[in-house]
C-alpha cells in the first residue's frame, strides 16, 4: 500500500491516520499544462509521420497512440479536469525512445523531451492544490 500511497501523494506512514488528503486542483494552471501537453503530442506526432516511415505497423501505432493522446489531453482540457483523470492521462504517456536517441531520428529528440515534461508537470502537485 505503500506504494500507492506515494503514487497519489497521500503521505507516508508517519502522519498516515486514515484521513485522506484534500486535493483542489488549479483548473485554470491545468488547463494550461493541458493545452501544452496537447501541442507537444500533436508535434511529436506530426513529426513522426512527416519525417519516417508509417509503414512499419509498430511505428504506425505509436503514432496513432501520440494522436489519441493529444485528444484526450484537449478533452480533459475543455472539460473539468481532476486529479485522477490527469493522472490517467500523464501514466499513458510514454516515451518514443529511452535511452539515447538512435541515428536518424534525433529531430523526435528535443519533441519527445518536451511531451515528457508537460506530462510530468501535470503529474507533480503545484502550490496551493493539497488542503
């Protein structure tokens, strides 16, 4: 449980006495990292597609993936958004590559990093959202 605790930030065994945390978020700021994380996957799509091949099926889906994504992100962000649908929202973003960027495809680098922050900004909790 302890895990879980962590992944939702509801504290550690020390101050845990069953009360759960109150968190409230800043739709206005979310709305926001949301518009960003948007963009970011849309050009991470679009560069993809422009600039290698979509006929490889795997490459295809990943695509598509960043897509649907960037849909959901736009979703979530006419909408009401909450802690929890962020947090399914960022934990489906993974990156196209880990490690180092392999030859021919460093122009995904600096759009893969960005789509990786935006996600991760929405992750953390920002001033004011835990009561």
């Amino acid at each position: 449980m302890g895990f879980l605790s962590k992944l939702f930030k509801r504290g550690n065994d020390d101050d845990d006495q069953g009360e759960e945390v109150v968190i409230n978020i800043n739709v206005d700021v979310r709305r926001q990292q949301l518009l960003r994380l948007e963009k970011a996957l849309e050009a991470l799509a679009q560069e993809m597609r422009t600039h290698h091949t979509t006929d490889d099926p795997g490459w295809r889906g990943r695509v598509n993936e960043y897509s649907r994504l960037a849909g959901d992100a736009m979703t979530e962000r006419r909408g009401t958004p909450t802690r929890e649908s962020l947090l399914d929202l960022v934990f489906q973003i993974r990156p196209v590559f880990t490690g180092e960027m392999p030859e021919g495809y460093e122009s995904l680098s600096h759009l893969q990093d960005e789509v990786m922050h935006a996600a991760n900004d929405l992750r953390v909790l920002i001033p004011g959202e835990k009561v």
